[in-house]
C-alpha cells in the first residue's frame, strides 16, 4: 500500500494520447490550409471565408500546441508519481524492517512530508498549466463561434 494516491501508467497513457492527437491535429490543419491556398479563388466570398480560415488555423494551431503542452506535463506528472510512489514505498519499508540501520519516526515522517510536498507543488503546476490552456482554447473557440 502506497501513501501516494495516483496511476502513473494512467497518467502517462493520457499524455501519450493528448500528443499523437495534437501531432495529427497539426498535419490535418496544414494540410487544410495547403488545400485552400492551392483552390483560392479571389471573389467577394472567398474573401470574406479567408477571415474564418485564418481563425480556424489559429485556432488548430494553438489547440495542437495546447494538447502537446498537457501531454508533456501529464508524461512529467506520471514520471513525478511513479517517483513519489517509489520513495513512499521505500520509506515504509524502512519504518517496517527490523534490520539495521533504525531510523526515527520523525525522520521517516520528515522523508514522506517532503515527497509529499513535492508532489504537491508539481500538481499545482500542472493545475496551472491546465488552466492556462483551457483560457486559450476557449479564447479560440469564441473567435471561430463570431466568424462562423
């Protein structure tokens, strides 16, 4: 039993996703924007389409961006779990063994506070970070909702 609550394979999965979404997300958006320059035609309603096509390309561009950027910190957050599961684990075995060398239960509780304030930290991050990106993608989403 770990002290530390998580799935890092879980986490790294979900990363894992959110990346190859985000690659193939990018190679769909360019090859819309090659397609519409090679059939532009320069009318009135061709024109007025360029105005949506542009915000649609920003918007593809910054929500590829965007999932690659959470994909790599849930990869860094499984990578910080795992470690955080690994030090919980030793730690209790330590406080478990018999053998020497003893240490005190403040000094095992002193190691389990600091992994878990690291982890603490570390989730505030990504916390942030998901925010942050969840303001971009519906700052992009309100664009495309005005120009469609």
């Amino acid at each position: 039993m770990s002290t530390v609550a998580g799935d890092p394979a879980s986490c790294s999965h979900l990363g894992g996703c959110l990346r190859r979404l985000a690659a193939r997300l990018r190679t769909a958006g360019r090859a819309n924007h090659d397609a519409r320059d090679a059939s532009a035609i320069p009318d009135a309603s061709a024109i007025e389409a360029r105005g949506g096509a542009e915000a649609l390309d920003a918007a593809t561009a910054a929500a590829a961006h965007e999932l690659d950027m959470v994909g790599a910190a849930l990869h860094a957050r499984a990578g910080d779990l795992a470690e955080a599961i690994a030090g919980a684990r030793r730690a209790i075995e330590r406080a478990t063994s018999t053998a020497p060398p003893f240490q005190s239960p403040t000094d095992l509780q002193q190691e389990l506070d600091h992994v878990t304030s690291l982890l603490d930290s570390r989730r505030r991050r990504l916390r942030a970070l998901l925010h942050t990106s969840t303001q971009v993608l519906q700052r992009h989403a309100s664009t495309l909702r005005a120009v469609s």
